[in-house]
C-alpha cells in the first residue's frame, strides 16, 4: 500500500545504520554525473573549483616542502585533480578510489602527461601497502561520510602508512555548517535533472538531523518502474576538539587546523575546516 511504502521511506535510520556511497560513487549512471560535476572547474561539486585546487596545491607544496622526493597518498582522488598537479611538482603520488570511471579518467590524463602516478582502484576502507608516506590527504570532506567505526579503521590505516615525520591533511564539515542544516523532505518527478537514472522515476528527499550525534543524513529513494533502491549520504559535523580526540584515540594529534586545505587561517564561523595531524 502507498501509506506503508511512504511511511518506510520516511523512517529514520540509526546513525550510520547503511552504508551506501559505493553506489553514489560507482554506479554506472550516477558516476557518469559525479565525473562531469569533477570536470567543471567552476563549481564547487564532487571537487571544488579548478582555482581552488590550485591554490590549494601550491599550499600544499609549500607547507609541507613537497619534492621529489617525497611520496604522497591521496585517499579517494577522484579523477586525479590534485594527484595530477602534485606529480606535476614532482611528487611521487599514490591515489586511491573505488570509482572506475574516475580512476580510468585519472589513468588517461597521468597517461597523456607523462605522469608516473600509482592509481589504485579499490574501497579505502581496505586498502593495504608495505609503501609509507610523507603526506596523506584526504580532502573535499569525505572524512565526515564515514561512520565512527569506519573512521577509526581509516585513521588506524593513515598512522600504519605515515614515514616517522609524516603528515595527514583532511578537511571536515564543522558545527558551524551543523546549524546551517535544516530537515526537510518531499519528492520530485526525475529530481535533480535526472541525476539518479536516465529513465523516469521519482524521486523522495529526507534530510534527517541527529542533534546529539551532530550527523546530518541526505536521504534519496529512487522509485522507478522495474525497482526502488535508496542513497544514504550521511555527513558527520565535528568541533575542532572532536576531532582532536578521535586522532589522539588513534595514537596522533591534530598541530594545525585552518578553514580549508588552501591554508586559509582558521575562522570558527566557517562551515569547513581542515587539519594537519601526525603520529605522537
Ligand atoms: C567528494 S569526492 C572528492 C574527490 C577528490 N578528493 C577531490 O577533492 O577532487 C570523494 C571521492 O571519494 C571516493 N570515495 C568515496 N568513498 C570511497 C571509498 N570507501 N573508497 C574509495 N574511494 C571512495 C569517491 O569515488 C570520490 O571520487
């Protein structure tokens, strides 16, 4: 019956209950729109703007000294936008993500410019190398779409892969940005300019907020003829000092923090902020 079937889509699930960004990130339809979103440099979508990432990228050569002989591992990288650069300034750079399309697109354009990049084509969450690194990055916030325990799996992971004097730059969304999340929910006829299927289908929004947890989740079902599947985004907003303590648990500590990983000084009414952490 169609009350039942609105009054699941309209459950709230615990926190980090379902984890579905493999099929926000992979699935053959939706990929496609996350590469174009990387693509255009001048919005901030799935990347941030192209002037941004260059900004960033000088910062990021001139903060932590990068050379050649530095080695470099950025985790979800996308199609390569700051790997490409960051082996351009001779960096030796590992990248890592789970979307074919954009690994394959990072490959070409390593390809065409002759850049000697490692892209590694898996989840993260499961990544294993014997490589340690000068510098780990994670950045656009995808820190924040992991659950607790899959955040300490990825912080066990960065301390296991950092040389002695290594660092880990990752951005996050702060409580600031917290406050400016509203719940909300409704649908639409082919919602967000068909991003979730080239055939018709309707689609049902839920913006859940968890007060106490500081989570918001961006709820998506996705109702077409033949089936209905459902996309949870989940974001984790963090004060600087929560943050801090889930490092210090993992056996580092957070010794910078900034408004974003272009080194903008650090403002508490900014809706991100970055860090710089290393091992104690
Ligand atoms: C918001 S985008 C940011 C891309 C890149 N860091 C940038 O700023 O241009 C997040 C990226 O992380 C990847 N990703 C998300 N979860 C992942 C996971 N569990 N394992 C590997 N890659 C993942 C996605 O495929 C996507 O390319």
């Amino acid at each position: 019956m169609l009350f039942n079937e609105l009054e699941t889509i309209n459950l709230r699930p615990k926190p980090f209950e379902f984890y579905t960004a493999v099929d926000l990130w992979t699935d053959e339809h939706t990929s496609r729109q996350m590469l174009s979103f990387h693509l255009n440099g001048s919005i901030d979508v799935s990347s941030r703007n192209a002037e941004f990432i260059r900004q960033s990228v000088d910062w990021i050569v001139s903060r932590f000294g990068l050379s050649a002989d530095s080695s470099v591992a950025d985790f979800g990288c996308g199609p390569g936008l700051y790997a490409a650069q960051l082996a351009g300034r001779q960096a030796k750079v590992t990248g890592i993500d789970f979307s074919r399309r954009s690994i394959e697109h990072a490959i070409a354009v390593a390809g065409k410019n002759g850049l000697p990049i490692n892209y590694v084509h898996c989840n993260y969450l499961e990544f294993e190398t014997e490589e340690k690194f000068d510098l780990i990055l994670m950045i656009m916030c995808d820190f924040c779409a992991l659950s607790p325990a899959q955040r300490e799996t990825m912080l066990g992971k960065f301390s296991s892969m950092l040389k002695p004097e290594g660092r880990i730059l990752l951005d996050v969304y702060s409580l600031t940005g917290f406050a400016q999340r509203q719940e909300a929910a409704g649908y639409e006829l082919n919602q967000m300019n068909g991003f979730w299927s080239p055939g018709r289908y309707y689609g049902f929004f839920n913006t859940f907020k968890y007060e106490e947890e500081k989570v918001v989740l961006d709820q998506y079902t996705i109702v077409e003829l033949d089936r209905t599947r459902t996309v949870y985004n989940w974001l984790q907003y963090f004060s600087p000092e929560a943050l801090r303590e889930e490092f210090s648990s993992s056996g580092m500590k957070v010794t910078e923090i900034y408004s974003d990983v272009a080194g903008k000084p650090f403002d508490s009414e900014s809706a991100e902020f970055a860090v710089v952490a290393e091992r104690l």
